[in-house]
C-alpha cells in the first residue's frame, strides 16, 4: 500500500502531464482555421481540460496540507513541493489566458461571457474531495452545453445560408429570362422601324403613313403582350 507522500507524488505526475497534453492542444490550435465549428471544439475542449488541472491542483493543495498529519515529512521537502504546484499552477495560468485571447471575443457572442476564475474558486471552496469531483463533472456538464447550443447556432445559419443561395440563384435566372426577351423585342421593334422607313419612302407621305403607323403600333403592342405573357 503506497504512502501519503506516494500517493501525493502520483497525484501531481498525472497533473502534470494533464498539463503538458493542454499545452500541446494549444500549439496544435495553430492548425486549425481561425474561426468556426472545430475551432470552437478544440478551444472549449481545452478549456475544459485546464478546469480539471485547476481543481486538481486545490485537491493537490489540500492533501499536502494534510500530509505533515499523516506522515512525517521535512520542511524543505514541503517546500519543494509547494514550489511545484506553484510552477505549474503558474503554467495553468498561462495557457488560460493564450485562450482567453484567442477565443474571448467568439464565446462571448455565441455562448455569452465566459465564467471567471474567481467565480469558479469561490464555487469550489470548502468542499471535499468527493465534492470537488462533483463540482468538476458540473462544469463538464456546462461547457458540453455550451458546445451544443454553438453546434445548434452553427447549423441554423448554415441553412439559412442554403436558403439565401437558392433565393438568389431564381433570381438570376428570372433576370436572364428577361433580359433574353428584352433582347427579341428589341430585335423586333428593329425590324418593325425598317419595314416602316420603307414604306414610308415608297408611299413618300400622306395619309398611307398614318395607316402604317397605327398598323406599326399595334404590331408593337402585340409584341410587348406576348412578352409579358412569357414572363
């Protein structure tokens, strides 16, 4: 059965390797687009992993408050140790607020303000070890929601996006369909205005170019008639 300073000593390796695995989340961020789906993922999923150190390290805080009570231990190595939680909760630290600055402004919008530390802490004091454990799976429980109502976020615009296209592409097509009859009408009025100039020269005037121009406009309002009858 392993000692309390054992058991202790297991406890911060873990942690710490917790530590190194957000770290490389981190870098690997770079990867990933500067915004959207994924991102957002990757980013609470870090996010979530440096609450577990957090509370880890008051757990691990605690039990090396209790130690000296259960199992002799000197007082350089008591400082070693808190010298050690201090580094790495100084890591935590850091790493948190690299994701703060890359993801403050997107949560913010999508899933509203993001929960502060101290809030976080005060929440967390004066409870066991079993508590701490409880209180950890709460904020699990809280981000997988947030992760879920971006998702919902994300797919609703993304059909609204699929409805705006398809909208746009009738459109268009509408606009071609008329811009093709503009183009036979006007072909048309062309034709009509040549086959007047000429008649209008063979009969030289008089009263046959009033009955040419009622003709040409009536051919003309024929025209426009069929035209509105394809749109």
């Amino acid at each position: 059965m392993s000692t309390p300073s054992a058991s202790w000593m297991q406890e911060f390796n873990e942690a710490s390797k917790l530590g190194d695995e957000i770290n490389g989340m981190i870098s690997g961020k770079n990867s990933l687009p500067s915004s959207g789906p994924e991102t957002q993922r990757h980013l609470s999923a870090s996010r979530r992993k440096i609450t577990i150190l957090r509370t880890k390290l008051d757990i691990l805080q605690s039990l090396l408050s209790e130690l000296p009570s259960k199992q002799p231990i000197t007082g350089k190595e008591m400082n070693r140790r808190q010298d050690m939680l201090k580094n790495l909760s100084t890591k935590v630290n850091q790493m948190a607020s690299i994701l703060n600055m890359s993801s403050a402004a997107n949560r913010e919008n999508l899933l509203g303000p993001d929960k502060k530390t101290d809030d976080i802490m005060s929440r967390a004091t004066g409870l066991n070890n079993h508590g701490l454990v409880g209180f950890q799976r709460q904020i699990m429980k809280e981000q997988d929601q947030g992760l879920e109502k971006l998702e919902e976020t994300v797919i609703s615009t993304k059909h609204i996006a699929l409805a705006v296209n398809e909208e746009l592409s009738l459109h268009t097509r509408l606009l071609d369909d008329l811009d093709e009859h503009v183009d036979v009408t006007n072909s048309r009025l062309q034709m009509v205005q040549r086959k007047l100039a000429f008649l209008n020269k063979s009969t030289k005037g008089g009263c046959s170019c009033w009955i040419l121009l009622v003709i040409a406009v009536v051919i003309l309002i024929v025209v426009i008639w069929q035209l509105f009858q394809h749109l």
